[in-house]
C-alpha cells in the first residue's frame, strides 16, 4: 500500500519528493481495523513492511528521508 501512496501523494502534491516520512503508529489499536489486519499481516510484520517500503522510496528517490514516530 505505501509503494501505491506515495506516488500518489507526489502526484497531488505536483512536487518530485517528500522530504520526510514518519511512520507513526504503523499499527492503528486494536479495536480498529487497518489494511494489514484484513490481510491477516500480524502488527510486527506491518511495521516491517512499511518500513522496507518506505526504505525503497527512499532508494528511488521519491523520499529523501523516513523515521518513526511514537513508538
């Protein structure tokens, strides 16, 4: 899902790359549901995947920095 966003961010946001990323709360409460829930991706693997999305971004040049929040 984030290789699909950010493009569409950038795209938007008529710019060529985001300065900064930060993944905050990568894995919403329990009582709500995110897109990893419905795939059955456990909460830890999430964050995994997001993480490695964001590093690719980064390798492509679409975002220049990434970093975490509140964890």
């Amino acid at each position: 899902m984030t290789l699909k966003t950010v493009p569409r961010f950038l795209t938007e946001l008529k710019v060529d790359y985001i300065d900064l990323v930060l993944m905050h709360a990568p894995a919403l409460p329990v009582v709500q549901k995110n897109n990893c829930d419905r795939r059955g991706v456990s909460r830890s693997d999430c964050r995994k995947e997001t993480w490695k999305a964001l590093s690719e971004l980064k390798e492509q040049g679409l975002v220049r920095n990434v970093g975490v929040s509140n964890f």
